[in-house]
C-alpha cells in the first residue's frame, strides 16, 4: 500500500479538481453569509496533505487561505488550523505555508494556528479545549475532512464535531476502499469506529448496491446517532471504469448551509444527478432514481399530494421535504420556484407575496396548497 506522502497519491486528477470545485464555490457563499453574522469563523483541514500537488496545483489549505484572503471584507477575524500526520507531507506543507502566507494582502484578519502534525482524532480533543480557551466554541467552523483512506475519523470524533450547532463537516467518504476491506476481521474495531456502530456487518450480507448501502448507513447514524439535521452526498467515480471512488458528504445543522451546498452540488454534476461519473455519464439506482430530476411534473405531484389544503411559506416547504432525511427528493431551489410557478398559473396553489415581488418567490411568501 502507497504511504500518504507518495508522489503518486499527489498527481492532480479530475476528481480532486471536481471536489476542489465544490469545496470552493461552497466556502464563498459559507464566508459571505456567516462571516456577515458572526465577528470570527473558523476552518479545519483534518488531513491537510502537502500543500501542493506534483504539478503545481495548490491543495484545499492553500485554495481556503486565498479565498479568505479575497473575501476578507465579511468577517472580522479568520482562524485557520490545519492537520496532517504524514511527516514527509507535513515538512512540505510548512514549506508550501511559508511560501505563500507572506503573498497573503490581508494576514491582519487572518490567523493561521501552528499546524498539527498528529492524526486528526488526536488531535481534535486539544483543539476544543483550545476553542474554548479563545472562547470559539460556538463559533460558526467549517470541518474538511479528505483522507486518503477511512482510518483516524471516528464517528464519536464527527459527533462532537456537530455538536455545535455552528459547526459543518465536508468529508470524503471512501466507498471503495471500505468495500473492499470491510469482510477482513482484522478491521472490524476501526469500521466500528468510523461508522458508530456495528451495523455494518449487516451490509455484508448484501450483494448489491454496497456502495449506497454503507453510505446510507453513514448518514442514518449523523442523523440518527449524532443528531444531525440535514445532510447529502455527491458520488464521485473512476472515469476509466465508472465504478463508485467515494462519496462527498456534507452534513450540517442549518438549512441554508444545506440548501446552497446541494445547489452547489447540483450544478457541478454533467445531468443535475449530484455526480462525477467521468467522461460518460451514467445513473446509479438510487432515491434519486425515483424522481425525474428533468421532468418538473414529478416535483408538483409530489408537492400536490404532500402539502394537499396546507398553508405553507416558501422556506418552509423546502425545510419540511428535508425530512425525514432519506426521503429528501432531490431536487433543488430553482426546481422548486419553477413548480410552483406553474402551480400557480394552474391555479392548483394560491400564492401570497410577502418578501418578493409581481412574480417573484422566496423566502416567507406564502403559499396555499388548494
């Protein structure tokens, strides 16, 4: 098995780019709505890597660090602390850090925590005690957590994380590595560890959908276990063979977070189906199979039949669809305000405009399902 800090773990592919993407496009939106709110925010890279890849491409520590730096008019303070246990991808990291910091305009608001060089799970606990010294505990952080494997996150790690309700976790989920190790015994303790509890065993006995199985079991128990309110995945595939690399999850306690993640996802994916699937594109079965994400008819029966004479504002329909959170359909805001439209001009729903305007809506425009 290849050590982390292997040359060839750091070729940049169109996967990492593809995630690198999302992580990006979502953390501009997190910083422009969260840094308005709250004097100080934080990041964490729990396996921050080398810094750079093998051809120049910056790594996710580096990619946040800039956008703080564009970004700095909406926030006050901006806390980094970034985590790596392979030494050889620590020293160059420090390296790559020592380069680029100094290009940083506005380091005043910016502070980078000496980094870590440990597991991320060893050193999580110090890092709330050091929360609670600086008194950012209930500071609104933003957790990415991409290792290259599935060892050294333990769930119970992931469940203190959120348990402040300020809190989101962007995290790899390795799919195909679990599969491929999850009937070795040996290991039996550590898949304990990262998913809660044992019920994976449970997936063992499947013969198919493996893949969804054990990432359906992942989000069950953040919601179940760790009290999690809302969560969704993006799959990501081996274009050579299309075959399931690992989920991208993100799970969060606030519906904004989760409803611009979700928009951010969709756009990302070549048919609005929350995919890297590669050069050609194919569906995988699943819940979203049950809808036609193309088709906006599926989405006003659905509507229609779930919200039959409810008076309802507009949040509050894509709000209560999140739940229960495996019945979530996936679809997202433009989805939503596109249906109802029509909706409306079928005068299947009356709708009264409180925040928008003539045609507009958003927000706490209420809407009367007849």
């Amino acid at each position: 098995m290849l050590r982390d800090s292997d040359l060839e773990k750091w070729e940049y592919r169109e996967h990492t780019r593809v995630k690198h993407i999302i992580l990006e496009k979502y953390l501009r939106a997190w910083i422009k709505v969260v840094g308005s709110s709250f004097r100080r925010i934080c990041y964490f890279d729990g396996f921050a890597g080398r810094g750079e890849y093998t051809d120049g491409e910056l790594g996710s520590p580096l990619r946040a660090l800039k956008l703080a730096d564009e970004l700095e008019k909406y926030y006050e303070k901006f806390v980094f602390i970034f985590i790596e246990k392979d030494q050889e991808n620590f020293r160059n990291l420090e390296s790559i850090l020592g380069r680029e910091i100094p290009k940083i305009k506005h380091i005043d608001k910016i502070q980078v925590v000496d980094p870590k060089n440990d597991e991320f799970a060893n050193v999580i606990e110090g890092l709330f005690k050091y929360l609670e010294q600086q008194k950012y505990i209930l500071v609104p952080s933003f957790f990415f957590i991409d290792p290259f494997g599935f060892s050294g996150i333990p769930f119970d790690i992931v469940k203190k994380i959120l348990s402040n309700p300020r809190t989101e976790v962007f995290s790899t989920f390795m799919v195909r590595d679990i599969r491929r190790f999850l009937s070795l015994e040996k290991l039996e303790e550590i898949f304990n560890r990262l998913f809660g509890n044992d019920k994976w065993k449970e997936v063992l006995i499947t013969e198919d959908n493996q893949d969804l199985e054990l990432r359906d079991l992942y989000r069950k128990n953040l919601h179940e276990i760790a009290g999690l309110k809302y969560s969704w995945s993006f799959r990501v595939c081996t274009p050579e063979k299309l075959l399931t690399l690992y989920y991208l999850i993100h799970a969060t306690n606030n519906f904004k977070g989760h409803s611009i993640m979700k928009q951010v996802m969709h756009k990302q994916s070549a048919v609005g189906n929350f995919a890297y699937l590669g050069p050609e594109d194919v569906s995988e079965r699943s819940q979203i199979k049950l809808f036609d994400i193309n088709n906006i008819e599926d989405l006003k029966k659905y509507l229609l039949d779930r919200f039959k004479r409810d008076v309802k504002t507009y949040d509050g329909i894509q709000e209560e669809v999140c739940e229960p959170w495996y019945e979530e359909p996936p679809y997202v805001d433009k989805h939503y305000r596109k249906a109802l439209k029509e909706l409306e001009k079928e005068q299947k729903v009356i709708i009264e405009r409180i925040c928008s305007k003539k045609t507009g809506l958003k927000g706490n425009d209420r809407i009367t399902f007849i």
